[in-house]
C-alpha cells in the first residue's frame, strides 16, 4: 500500500496542497467549513506525515513541555528520570527546556511550546510569579508544578514538604546530642526550597534548644562552590560549632571539601548533613547522612497529575506531598 501525500489529501478534499498545509500549520488561518473538509480527509486517508499532523487530526501530540531550571544539577536530573518513565508509560514524549532561571529564556520556552502544540506543561523548582501565570493562562494548557507549589494559584503540585524535612533534620541533630549547629541554607528569597528550609531549621532551635540560631546560618545557592565558601565563614565566626546542616547535598560536599583541606575530621571534629539524597550522597566519602526527598516519585506523580487531567479526570488533591526520610551514612556522629 502506497503511502498517503499531502496531494492525495488536497486532490479528495477538492482544495490546493497550501490550504492542506494552512490546516496543519496554521488552522486558525482556514474558514471553519474548509478546515473541517481537509481535516475529516486526513481521518479517512489516515494521512499522519508527523506527529503535529496527528495531534491536529486528534487533538493530541503526545507530548510534554517541561521547564526545568538547570539540567546539569543531580537532583533535577533524577525527578526528569521519574518524568520520562512515566510519560513513555502512557506513551508520551518530553520535549526539556532549561531556563537557567532566565525570564526571558522561560517566555521563549513557553511560546516554543505553544509552536509545537504540546499537550501540557509541567514545571519545576521555581516560584509561580502572578506574571507566569498568566502566561500560562494565556497557553491555555494544563500546567503541573513539580518540586514546587503556589498556594495563590490553583495549579496542581507535588513536593515535599520542605519546613518539615529541615526541621526533622535538626531534631536530627539535635537527637544526636548536637547543640551547636550551624545551617548553610539556600537563599530567602526562593520562598519554595530556601525560606522553607532556613525557617523550619530555625523552629527546631527555638522549640527543641530555646536558642535563637539567626547568627549560625550562611547563604549559598545550592552548589558545591557555595557550600566550601559558607563553610569557610561559618566556621571562622563559630568555630566551637559541632555539627552543620545543609540545605543540598551539593553545598554539604563543598563543607566537607573545605574541612578536609583544613585537616578538620568529618564527623570526628564536625557532622554535616545534606539534604535531597542525590546518587553522590552515597558516593562521596564520609558518606553522607541527609534527608531523602523521594525525587524520581516527584517526576513520577508529576506526570500522572497531567494524565488526569488530560483525561478530564477531577483532581483529588490539588497540592499532594509526599514524604521524606532521612537516611544515616557515615558524616553525622553523636556527641
């Protein structure tokens, strides 16, 4: 059996080989009547050139925006691994735009998106500004957060729930005789991961040990660079601290890099602890005691979020959490 062309298409709907393309590229561009005939063509030729035209003739082109911040970082890496399973599962592709948290970059990714007509986006780590939500209004597509929420907007999410992980890593601590610690958090301003884990580290101090911990936090953005340089100040301004907890593994590395190259004993002399539980968590030596964030779980229910919804299935829970854990290695001991 030959295979279908777009001038098998154009001759049985009796209009020009453009106008076939008009309704595949631009249907907007074709009065309602004709767009109609072209396309009723295309069903009963089951002309599918590629997977724009099929998502034309069924409204569907199997495919997923999503909008990650940084690919390179271990962490996103690992939710995106949950992402893509799940989507093949119910045979969908992911099409990965890195915004590098980039505001011009994302506007690009979403009008991109728009081109290539996905079914859905989902969107990762970063705050939903009332400026990107209405862009996403505007896509008038489904959206799904992961790794990250808006408790102004009604979009579906899935996290952890990020002031009780990082107070349960204090009481961690604290357990373990602890009473000194130090925190190398992740910015304020990131109101989804940073403010969350800086505050519930700060409750588990006034409500466990009375203290006032304000004066025993650096600030960094989750990378190794910035834990060795948060470490550095830490510990010139409290050097009888004991222990230190990390709001990302990647930053706890950098803590623990610095201290070995000041011939300061991980845990001998300090404990640290990390946060997420990415792969090198258990690579790295001392291996590492942090709290595990269930990342490719997150990417998994992500993804299933955006199937209900594609199916018009109604949400069960709009802001789901799923729960953490921490895990013991070897660079937290007790006093």
């Amino acid at each position: 059996m030959e295979k279908v062309t777009m001038k098998d298409v154009s001759r049985q709907a009796g209009v020009s080989m453009s106008t076939v393309s008009r309704v595949l590229n631009s249907p907007e561009s074709v009065n309602r009547e004709k767009r109609e005939k072209v396309l009723n063509v295309i069903k009963e030729l089951k002309y599918h050139p590629n997977a724009l035209a099929r998502g034309l003739v069924y409204k569907r082109t199997n495919s997923l925006g999503v909008l990650i911040p940084d690919v390179s970082n271990a962490y996103v890496a690992e939710v995106i691994r949950g992402m893509e399973d799940t989507a093949l599962h119910f045979g969908y592709n992911l099409i990965l735009c890195n915004t590098d948290l980039d505001q011009e970059k994302m506007v690009k990714y979403l009008q991109v998106l728009k081109e290539k007509q996905v079914d859905g986006i989902v969107f990762t780590s970063e705050p939903v500004t009332s400026e990107l939500n209405e862009l996403f209004e505007q896509l008038g597509l489904p959206v799904v957060l992961a790794s990250t929420q808006s408790l102004e907007y009604n979009l579906p999410s899935v996290k952890v729930d990020d002031e009780k992980a990082a107070y349960d890593a204090a009481t961690y601590l604290i357990g373990k005789g602890h009473r000194k610690i130090g925190m190398i958090s992740g910015p304020t301003f990131d109101i989804i991961s940073g403010a969350t884990r800086y505050y519930g580290f700060q409750r588990a101090m006034k409500e466990k040990l009375q203290i006032n911990a304000e004066n025993m936090v650096e600030f960094g953005s989750y990378r190794f660079e910035d834990g060795y340089n948060a470490m550095k100040k830490l510990l010139k301004r409290k050097p009888d601290m004991t222990a230190v907890f990390s709001a990302s593994d990647e930053m706890a590395v950098g803590a623990i890099t610095y201290l070995h190259e000041e011939g300061i004993s991980v845990p001998g002399d300090i404990s640290i602890m990390g946060y997420d539980n990415t792969k090198f968590a258990s690579m790295y030596i001392p291996k590492l005691t942090t709290v595990a964030q269930p990342m490719y779980e997150i990417g998994k229910t992500a993804v299933e979020k955006m199937m209900e919804q594609l199916e018009g299935k109604e949400e069960t829970t709009l802001r789901s959490y799923l729960a953490h854990q921490i895990i013991e290695r070897d660079s937290v001991r007790e006093r």
